[in-house]
C-alpha cells in the first residue's frame, strides 16, 4: 500500500461486486469465473488494488444479507481474485467477513461504515495489522448540515476508535464517502473541498464513480456516467486524492496519467 500511495499518480482501485443487487453492474460478476476474468481484466488495464463487495452497500434500496449469505458469494471468488497478484481489499461492513477475507487473501480492509457499525471490525483488523479505508458515511441524508464538519468529526470519533484498538495511523486511508448520506450537492461539495480534510495527514481515496449525483447535472443511467465518473475523479486528483475507486478503470487510470503529465508539464522550466 505504502509504494501505491508513494507514486505521483493516484493508485487505481477496481470494483468487483459478486451481489446481485448493485445499482450499476449487479448480477454481472456473481459467476466466479466471470468475477476471476473481470478481476483479470481490470489489473490489465491497470487497477492497482481490486475491491471485492459481496454484499451491495447503496445507499437507497439496498437489501441487507448475513454474513454467511455475504460469505457464501465471497468465498468461491477470493482465492482465485487473490490468486492474481494484485492486492485485494474487502468491502464489508461485517467484520466476520472481513476476518475470514483478510485470512485468505485480501491485504486491505474497507469498512463503509469507518469502523463506527461493527464493534468488533477495529479489533479484527488490528489483530491482522491490515490497512483499513475509514468511509464516512450517515444513515439518511441531512441537506441543513455542513457536510464537510460533519465528514471531519466522523473522522475524529473513527481514527480514535483505530487509536484505542491500536490500528496503526500509518495504516489508515480516508473516504468521504461520496454519495453515502449526502444529497447530491453535499456530494459536490465534498469533492470541491477534499482539502479539508489534508489536515489529518492520512491518504484520501475517492470513489464518485457513477454516482447517482452525476445525473442531477446531466440525466444519465449508471452505466451512462463515464464522463461524469472521470471529471469527479479528476477533481478529487487535483485536490488531494491518493487512490480512485472506479468501475471503468482503464479510462479511469489514462485519464489520471494525462492529468499528471500535463501538470508535470507545466512544472518543467523548459
């Protein structure tokens, strides 16, 4: 993780949902070989990390699942996803799921509910010494709130629940969660101000790919918002973020590498 995040261009995460239930590709990989060829796909168009989800966690219509129904998706994919090379973190926000991932294959935990959900995901991932994503995220949607005070405070309260469960700090990369308890302008505003949040002096991962905030600006079906998808993530890029999670990464990862090299362009004095 540390050597991704060491590189001057955003590492790219990869979306593998093995649920029936996602808003954008649900039902596509369940199969696990399709899961595996997907996974292939993804680390050959250049995801440095791919992020398995078993279990859908959209924010509106979403069915929750037990564990053992998360587990039962899960364990036909991991090994062989795993198999490939390519660093694998869990997308849960069960930490039965993320200890039995972490034990057999996955490197990195991504908890959508930053550790505040299940009191026992501080402990599981501490024990593993594993790196974790803290994803600020709010039951409902509050349009009267400062989104970025209130990203900031969940913040706070997640890195002191790491602190006392002895997560190292270095091991920790923040999410603002977009899309998750926010109105689509508070989406928008989260992305215009990612500095904000600079001041924890942790990696900041962004994942807008998609999102159902793109289409308030220009009507789109999910699998329609690619060009949406790549501005956020540009966005995020220029304004701080270390990791991109994206469903199409191979525009996603040619996009973030122009982007550098015209920024480094215009540093070179020759």
């Amino acid at each position: 993780m540390r050597a991704l995040l060491a590189r001057p261009v955003p590492a790219v995460m990869g979306i593998l949902n093995v649920t029936p239930e996602s808003f954008s590709d649900g039902g596509d990989f369940v199969a696990p070989e399709l899961a595996r060829a997907h996974a292939a796909r993804m680390i050959a168009d250049g995801a440095d990390i791919i992020d398995i989800g078993a279990e859908s966690t959209r924010p509106y219509g979403s069915t929750p699942v037990s564990a053992e129904q998360e587990l039962q998706r899960l364990r036909p994919v991991l090994d062989a996803v795993a198999a490939l090379g390519t660093p694998v973190s869990i997308d849960s926000m069960k930490a039965e799921v993320v200890a039995y991932a972490l034990d057999h294959g996955a490197s990195i935990a991504n908890d959508v509910w930053g550790l505040q959900r299940d009191p026992a995901m501080a402990d599981v991932v501490a024990a593993r010494g594993a790196p974790v994503i803290v994803m600020h995220n709010r039951d409902a949607a509050d349009p009267a709130i400062d989104i970025v005070a209130d990203i900031d405070a969940f913040f706070e309260r997640s890195l002191d629940i790491a602190s006392r469960a002895g997560i190292a700090r270095e091991n920790i990369v923040l999410d603002p969660g977009i899309g998750f308890g926010k109105t689509p302008q508070q989406s928008m505003i989260t992305l215009a101000r990612l500095g904000a949040f600079a001041h924890f002096g942790l990696p900041i991962l962004v994942g807008a790919s998609r999102k159902r905030f793109i289409s308030t600006v220009v009507p789109s079906e999910p699998k329609q918002r690619l060009g949406g998808s790549i501005a956020a993530h540009l966005m995020a890029m220029q304004n701080g973020a270390r990791i991109i999670r994206a469903h199409d990464v191979a525009d996603t990862a040619q996009a973030l590498k122009v982007a550098h090299a015209i920024r480094a362009s215009s540093e070179d004095p020759t």
